[in-house]
C-alpha cells in the first residue's frame, strides 16, 4: 500500500523534508504514467505542469545542478507520449529563486531532449513571460483583469502571433476569491468571447462541498451549470466547415468570428451578443453569396434555422443574452 511519501517525486520522507533531490521516486511517476495513458485514451492532451511555486518541500529552490537533472528525467520519460504538452511552471513570477536565466537554461534542455518537439508553454500570475521566445509554442495566460479576459484574445493574437489559450479564465463556484466564484452564464460567456476573438479557453469548477475537496485540484463529480454548457459549445465548433476561427471585423457592437484562411471567401461567420439583447439585427456580407442562417442560444442550448439570405437581410432575434447567428456559405 502506498503511504504519502510514495506521492512525491523524491525519495525521502515528507516528515522533516527530508528528500535526495537527486534520487527520483518510481512510484510517483508511475501514477503520473497511468494518467497520462487514461488521458490519452480518452483523446484528452495532457498539459504537464514541471515547476510550479506551491511548494513546502523545498523542490521550487533546489539548485541548478539538481533543476537539470529533474528536468532532464521528466523530459526522458514524458516524451514518448504522444498527448503530452510542456507547461514549464504553473505562475512562473512566483517562484521567486527562478530567474529568466533558468527557464531559459529549462527551455534549452526540453528543446533538446524532446525529438518530438511537444508543444511548449509558461503560465503567468502576473506579468507575462516574454511569448515572442522562439522556443514558446503558444500563450498560456491567466486572466489580467476581474471583468476582461476573453476579450482580450485577439489583442493578444496580435501582439504575440501565437495561439492564445487562456487557461486560468477565472471558475464558477462560490469559493471566497474572486477566481473562483463567477457563474456558470458568466464562464460560458467568457468561453464564447475567447472563441470568437480566435483563442481558447480551459474550464475550472470551485464550488464548496462538505468533503471540502474542491473539483478544481482533486477532479471528480462536476456541480455547475457549465460543463454542459461548454460541451453543447465544442460539439457546435466540431461541424463547423472551419478548421479554426478568427476574429472578423463588422459592427462595434458584437463580437464575430470568421474562418482562419488565407483567402477571402470565408465558409462561415459567427456574431455572437453576451449579455447584449437585441430583438433583431441587420447583416451584410455581400452581394451575391447566400447564406444559411441559423439563430442558437448558447445558454439554452437550442438552434433554430433562420432561412437563406443574401445581400442585406434582417435577422429576428428573442432579445435574451448569449444569442449567437451563424452564417454558413451555400
């Protein structure tokens, strides 16, 4: 039976801190194998966090010599499996022993010992890392404001020329911080702003229970009103004929998305509302294409058929928040 020593990633004792930082614990990583395994089977990528500052054990101050070496280790192990990222450190700017020296040395070492080149990231509490970095695949951001975070994506898009994920979007529940205690509508919402300015968003549950475990560290039985929400979301996105969408520019009041394509004739085009009620909406593309139209409530989870148009037309809608209109080309 494993004991609490077995969890960690070094041989030695949890009572003292009393670790060999240069003697790796098998049964840890063995756990981390199996779930890296289980996650690919369900065709989920595994975004392996190597360094993060929550730390009592002294890991996040270990010395160079002992960072190399870990590093090294995780790399050799985790690099044959074929849904594994690189998340270098969860809010990197607090790990405060860690210079940009180090997690440039960290980078060399990944970028070499990886023949596989898995995608490469670093997540911020505060200040970004510096993303232009060749050696970064795509942003990792947490959020930089309590009410702005999706609305941000192609800002950044622009800045960073990388795909943008914004992995810490703040979580509905009730906890008393206010990274964890947003709606259910106001995280789905977030979710459409992100995906429609051309970014990503990850998803996060801290609701309060008697077992004080909260779903956001320990996994288990989801409570919230978004899950359902966020998957109604991706099925949607699977059928459309994009591959991926970027931001399209109309009106000053919606945000809308087109396919990402060299070319100019777009396949579709997303307008989506929030918490805007308009009881209709005037739309033009262009003269000659003729659209299907189809008017979905992402809250509701329902999509009705609006007809085909073409040139200038007017679209219905039921005044309610988080409408979105879908244009596919004919």
């Amino acid at each position: 039976m494993l004991n609490s020593d077995n969890f960690m990633q070094f041989m030695g004792r949890i009572e003292g801190c009393r670790f060999d930082y240069e003697s790796f614990n098998p049964e840890h990583f063995r756990g981390i194998d199996e779930a890296v395994r289980s996650l690919d089977e369900l065709g989920i990528e595994a975004d392996l966090i190597i360094m993060h500052p929550y730390d009592r054990w002294g890991f996040s101050t270990m010395t160079p010599e002992q960072d190399d070496l870990y590093w090294k280790y995780v790399v050799a192990r985790y690099a044959a499996f074929k849904n594994v990222w690189w998340s270098f450190a969860n809010e990197y700017d607090l790990m405060r022993a860690k210079t940009e020296r180090d997690w440039e040395r960290y980078a060399g070492i990944v970028c070499a010992k990886d023949p596989y080149h898995h995608l490469r990231s670093i997540h911020n509490c505060g200040a970004f890392y510096d993303y232009t970095r060749p050696w970064i695949t795509h942003c990792c951001i947490q959020r930089q404001s309590r009410f702005m975070t999706g609305e941000l994506v192609d800002e950044w898009r622009q800045r960073f020329q990388k795909p943008i994920i914004v992995d810490e979007i703040a979580y509905e529940g009730n906890i008393q911080h206010g990274w964890g205690n947003i709606s259910g509508e106001e995280l789905v919402r977030r979710f459409w702003e992100a995906v429609c300015r051309g970014g990503y968003a990850g998803h996060g549950e801290t609701f309060l229970s008697e077992d004080g475990v909260l779903w956001w560290s320990h996994g288990g039985r989801l409570h919230g009103e978004s899950p359902s929400r966020i998957r109604f979301m991706q099925d949607f996105l699977k059928e459309l004929p994009a591959a991926a969408l970027a931001p399209a520019r109309f009106s000053w009041d919606e945000t809308a998305a087109c396919e990402e394509t060299f070319f100019p004739d777009k396949s579709c085009y997303l307008f989506y509302y929030g918490i805007q009620r308009p009881s209709f909406r005037n739309y033009y593309i262009d003269d000659t294409t003729p659209y299907t139209v189809w008017v979905i409530d992402t809250w509701e989870m329902t999509r009705t058929a609006a007809g085909t148009f073409q040139g200038r037309f007017r679209i219905e809608l039921p005044a309610k928040p988080y409408m979105l209109v879908y244009f596919r080309k004919q």
